[in-house]
C-alpha cells in the first residue's frame, strides 16, 4: 500500500542495508490528533488527488478481522515512462495505533511498510518505516538514484494533506 505509500521522509534516515533494499525509518510529531493521522493514512482511494507519482487506486476489498480490518488495494504509479501497478494488503488496526502494509503482486520482489500513531503533547507523534526492492534490478538503481527526493515529495504531500483536511481555516 501505501504506500507506499508510505515513503516518508521527516528528518529521517535511510538506514543502509546489505544487499539492494532501501530501507527508510524515521518519526515526526504532527500537529494533528492521531485518529486524524490514522484516517488520513488510511484513505487509499485518496491518494491520486494528492501523492506524487499516484495516478490510481482502487480498493479491492475490506474484510473485517475483529482487532483490524484487512484492505486489499492496488495503485498504480507513474514516473516519466514507468508505469506499474502493484497490490497491496493493508491491515487498520481498530485501535488506531497502526497501519501495516505487506505487497502481494507487481513490480516489486519485496515491499513493507509500517506507519505508528501515537498521543503526544503537541499531537500525534508519527512513526514510519519502510523497505522495498524491485524485481528488475535496473529499476532499483534507479530508485535508489531519488530515494531521499521522492521520500522528501512523498512526506510533503501528505503533510499539505493533513493542513487541508485538519486546519481551520485552510
């Protein structure tokens, strides 16, 4: 998913690993509640209107597992001449402290991500992490050509997203 949905980048750090992976983790504390965060996150469909690179999403299907309901969703990114779509299963925990995302087909031989939505005296505290890798070894060095750019986009869209959708006045 989201994702990727789900690349951010606060201040963050990618974190090297061995072998191909980009594995990015960081926190941000938010000025916004974390039922906020967790609905702003949790929004799929949303995301074409406002993430870099989103040119689709479409649920496929929402299965309530009693502490977390399972989405199964699909987006399709675009950059320059790339175009791919890739699914995802997405896990919304209930209680609104977590979103976990798990790849299920497409371009990509592994991708996770993982978003934590904590109370904080100044709001929401956000944890993010995430690792991919594609398939096609051209398209990971690529990608790890504009990791920090495309995680510093990604972050910036959803953190414009949350003024819009939680600021009086905005």
């Amino acid at each position: 998913m989201i994702f990727l949905l789900f690349f951010t980048t606060w201040g963050g750090i990618v974190t090297p690993r061995s072998g191909p992976m980009p594995h990015h983790a960081e926190t941000r504390t938010m000025p916004y509640s974390p039922a906020q965060m967790f609905a702003l996150v949790g929004d799929v469909p949303s995301y074409p209107a406002f993430l870099p690179w989103t040119a689709a999403a479409r649920v496929r299907s929402v299965t309530d597992l009693g502490d977390r309901e399972e989405m199964l969703a699909d987006l399709v990114v675009s950059f320059k001449v790339f175009r791919e779509r890739f699914g995802s299963r997405v896990t919304l925990w209930k209680d609104g402290s977590r979103i976990d995302t798990e790849y299920i087909d497409g371009p990509f031989h592994h991708l996770r991500s993982r978003w934590d939505f904590r109370a904080a005296t100044e709001g929401c505290e956000v944890g993010f992490e995430v690792d991919f890798e594609f398939r096609n070894k051209i398209l990971q060095g690529a990608a790890g050509l504009f990791f920090d750019e495309a995680m510093h986009r990604i972050v910036s869209a959803f953190e414009a997203r949350a003024r819009v959708l939680y600021t009086a006045g905005a």
